[in-house]
C-alpha cells in the first residue's frame, strides 16, 4: 500500500524515525506532500467496490475468464505510498515486487516467498527485501469465483539513506492483501493497509498501500 520498507517500505510506505531521531536530524525518508492522501485513500473504496461486485454473481454465470486460478506461482508489482507515524513526513512513492509460491498448487492457500520494496524521495532512498507468508482464502466459498483475500507477513533486511547519511535496520509488515485472477494467468491486486515496523536502534513505522498487477504460472 508501500509503498517501502515497503522498505523503507514505500509502498507499502516509507519508513519513519522516531522523533527523538528527528531532533537528532535522523533519516526522515521522504518529504511531505498532501496531495497524495486522497489518491491512496481510494484505494480501500476501490477494493470493497469489486468484492461487492464480483461477490454478486450468481455461480453459473460467473464468466470462465473470473474462475479460480490453477497455478502455484505469482509474480507481482506494483506502485506504493506510504506515511510515517511520527507526523507529515510522507507520503513515500516507491515501488512493490514479490514472487510466491502456493503450496496447494494453485492460487488458495499458504503461499511462501521474498519480497522486495524500494523508493525514494527529496534525498532519501529505501529499500528493503526479506522472505514474504501469505494465506490465501477464497472470499466467496460457494462460487467458482477466483477473487481471494487473506493475510500477508514478512520480514528482513531494510536499508536506507539520507542525506549521505546511512542506515541499516530490521523491518517487519503485516497487512490484507486482496487478489483477483483472471483468465487463470493475469492477478490484479491491492493490499490497502500495511504496517512497517523496523528497528535500527530505535523502532520506527509507517502505514501505507500497495496496488499493482501480476502474472501466474
């Protein structure tokens, strides 16, 4: 969501310091710019618009293109925007990719894999890359309807700078991911609010979204 941490986690958002660290002229990651809160806050809105949509179908009409997906890997991206907890210090553009695999076979269920998030903004640079869970569930059991939503979680190595200055931390994000498959190779997906924590010292977070597409194979 990012949008990185994230990771500075920019997509999911970009990574704050405390504000004992911004006394002390800490990595504040990205600059403030209030014209990005409305676009990010579409994102849930669009998101509980297509489950109300596409859960509406009746089984046998739902078209062959929107039938549940039949294979294990995903790869995905995306764009993310991300705020700090610690007051207007973002919002934080950056970008999402991560690959899964399901252990099922197909598109439901435990899913293991690496995630990697990256931004920057006005002097500051982030990225973070570390192993990724997520669980998968059909959000409409009683249908042949490949849309699914479930939890996601990973944790690693978050790297970040600025102004010439270095850090290197532990991050951790925890959010929902919503995932629709069509025609059993595209996934379209939004993962509307994450939390990115990390700790170089100090603990700082940030809470973002992340929307992007992917293929399966």
């Amino acid at each position: 969501m990012r949008p990185l941490g994230t990771v500075d986690g920019r997509e999911a958002g970009a990574g704050v310091l405390a504000s004992r660290d911004r006394d002390r002229g800490g990595p504040r990651e990205f600059g403030h710019d209030g014209e990005m809160m409305p676009r990010a806050s579409l994102v849930p809105g669009l998101c509980v618009f297509a489950v109300l949509a596409l859960a509406g179908t009746d089984a046998g009409a739902v078209p062959s293109s929107l039938r549940p997906g039949t294979k294990p890997h995903y790869f995905e991206f995306g764009p993310t925007v991300g705020y700090g907890f610690h007051g207007p210090l973002g919002p934080a553009g950056g970008a999402w990719l991560d690959y899964l695999y399901h252990f099922k076979g197909d598109a439901e269920g435990p899913a293991l894999g690496v995630l990697t998030t990256f931004g920057a903004w006005k002097h500051r640079f982030a990225f973070n890359v570390g192993p990724m869970f997520q669980w998968d569930f059909k959000l409409v059991p009683s249908k042949a309807l490949g849309l699914y939503l479930g939890p996601h979680i990973s944790a690693g190595y978050a790297f970040g700078a600025f102004d010439g200055r270095n850090y290197h931390s532990f991050y951790a994000l925890v959010g929902p991911t919503l995932k629709l498959i069509v025609n059993d190779f595209w996934c379209f997906w939004a993962r509307p609010l994450n939390f990115d924590i990390r700790y170089y010292g100090a603990i700082t977070g940030n809470y973002g979204a992340a929307i992007g597409a992917g293929i399966t194979f």
